[in-house]
C-alpha cells in the first residue's frame, strides 16, 4: 500500500481467492499461517513500504525500543496474514470459537424500536461480527467499501444468506446516503467504519495514542443528528481458532450542542480503539500514516 492511501480492496484475482476457499476448505489454516510467516511475509516486508509505517506506530505510539518494534511489525503482518486466511477459511464454511464481552449491550439495543449505529475500526477481524452478532428482531445494515474485490462480496452474500444482514455498498455518486437515511427511518442497525477517510474529507482531529489524528466526521454525524445509541465493536484474534468481540456503548450528551454531542462521540470512539490496542497493539491494521 502506498503511504498516503489505502487500497480498500483484499489483495489477489477472482482465480487466486476461489483458490484460497476451496484450500482452507480442507487444510488445517495453522499450515498456512506457517507458510505465509516464512515465505510471504519476509518478502512483502521488503517490497512493502507498510514495513516502515507499522514500525514507526510501535516506536512512537507504544513508546517500543528498536528491537521489540521490528519484532512486533513482523508479528503484526504475520497477524494479518492470518485474519485474512481466516475470512477466507470462514467462506469455506470453517468453524472459529468466539467469546463475546457485552453481548447484552447490543440485545438491549436490538429490541428497542429505535435504529442504532455500530462503529468498527480496521483492528482484529471485524468481518467475523457480522456473522455472530445477529438479531432476529432489527435488520443489521452494514456499510462495506465499494471497490472490493467480486469473488469477496460474492462470499459475503452467501455468508448473510438467510440471515436478516444486508450490505450498503459506498458508492461514489454517494446514492448509499439515502441507503443509510432509510434503513434509519425504519429503525434497523447500520454498521460504520469509523477509523478511516472515504467518500467525504470531513474529519476531526482528536488525540490518539499520544497524537493528533485524524477521523472521519460522517459515523458521528449521522448518530448525533438522530440521537441515537452508539456501539464499538471490535474482534480481536485470540488464539489460531479463537476470536474475542467486544461490545462497548459508546457515551455522549444528548441534550448538547450538536458539536459538543460530536465531539463527545468521537472522544468516546477513541478511548475504547486506544483501550482495545493497549491489550492487542500488534492487530493494528491500518497499513498507511495514520498521524501524517
């Protein structure tokens, strides 16, 4: 990936990901993991300017020492690598064990007639809550980049087939706003990624890991004009067949000015993503300069 922008788009062609599913259709993903850590790895570290970018988020964000940071941007691809055979083990109908931490706070939501927004953030593998946290009483609607690869998104339908989860492509003649605006007016649950800038440019700088970074304005926007509850929800690996989801309400004045609410709201988002990479710093995904 470049150092100024994100590709948004799983790497590979239709042939090599029809490969990858029918492969951990049947092998035992611990033997690709073992694989990708020896061979592929090594070699995207070199050509890879992600290499630079993860090692300057160990040293400068985690305060790490010379070693500790190259070691630990070495496991952190090494974990990439992994989620990524994992969604792709889960497309072949593979099993993982998955604890979940809050689970009352999203039921709470999902019997309430009211919509509710769901923040994600580019750690773990969020991809797998979308496949666990399901309620039979709300529709889940769940924003998902538009250019993403066809034999992905071909994977995911078949994944929500049956199931009361439906995907809000981003478009780029923005027609997906009024996707969101109407799923809201119907009370349903809409999944945002709210630690990346797609679509619009309007953000809101907020310190994060111990500097200024920058968030996208539209997640909170779209929560505080409709003063509705909010969670963060993240997936965090585990073990090589175990994931961890964390539910956490996210707090902020209602009665406020709306900027305040905002402010509020994004300030919240930020202490439970800081919290989540405290425990698990090495599943930071966001393979460009963050803080730029």
């Amino acid at each position: 990936m470049a150092d100024k922008e994100w590709a948004g788009t799983t790497f590979g062609n239709r042939w090599m990901h029809k490969w990858l599913i029918r492969l951990t259709g049947w092998m035992d993903v611990r033997i690709l993991y073992a694989f990708t850590s020896l061979f592929i790895v090594p070699a995207t570290m070199l050509v890879n300017k992600s290499s630079k970018i993860i090692y300057s988020y160990f040293r400068e964000r985690h305060g790490y020492g010379v070693w500790r940071a190259a070691w630990s941007t070495y496991v952190n691809h090494c974990l990439f690598s992994q989620v990524v055979i994992d969604r792709f083990a889960m497309y072949a109908g593979k099993k993982f064990h998955i604890e979940t931490e809050g689970y009352d706070n999203f039921l709470q939501l999902a019997r309430q007639k009211e919509g509710f927004i769901q923040l994600s953030s580019h750690i773990g593998n969020y991809e797998i809550a979308g496949y666990t946290l399901v309620a039979e009483e709300k529709p889940f609607n769940a924003l998902v980049f538009f250019g993403e690869k066809e034999t992905v998104m071909e994977s995911r339908k078949h994944m929500f087939a049956g199931t009361n989860i439906k995907m809000i492509p981003v478009s780029e003649d923005m027609s997906h706003l009024f996707a969101i605006n109407q799923v809201l007016d119907n009370g349903e649950t809409l999944s945002m990624p709210a630690d990346r800038i797609f679509g619009s440019q309007k953000s809101v700088s907020v310190s994060f890991l111990g500097a200024p970074a920058e968030f996208p304005l539209g997640p909170f926007i779209v929560a505080t004009m409709r003063g509705l509850d909010a969670l963060a929800v993240n997936v965090m690996k585990t073990s090589s067949k175990g994931y961890k989801i964390y539910v956490t309400p996210l707090s902020y004045n209602k009665e406020a000015p709306r900027k305040q609410q905002i402010a509020e709201l994004v300030q919240s988002y930020v202490q439970e993503l800081e919290r989540m990479l405290k425990i698990y710093p090495a599943q930071w995904y966001n393979f460009f300069d963050f803080w730029k």
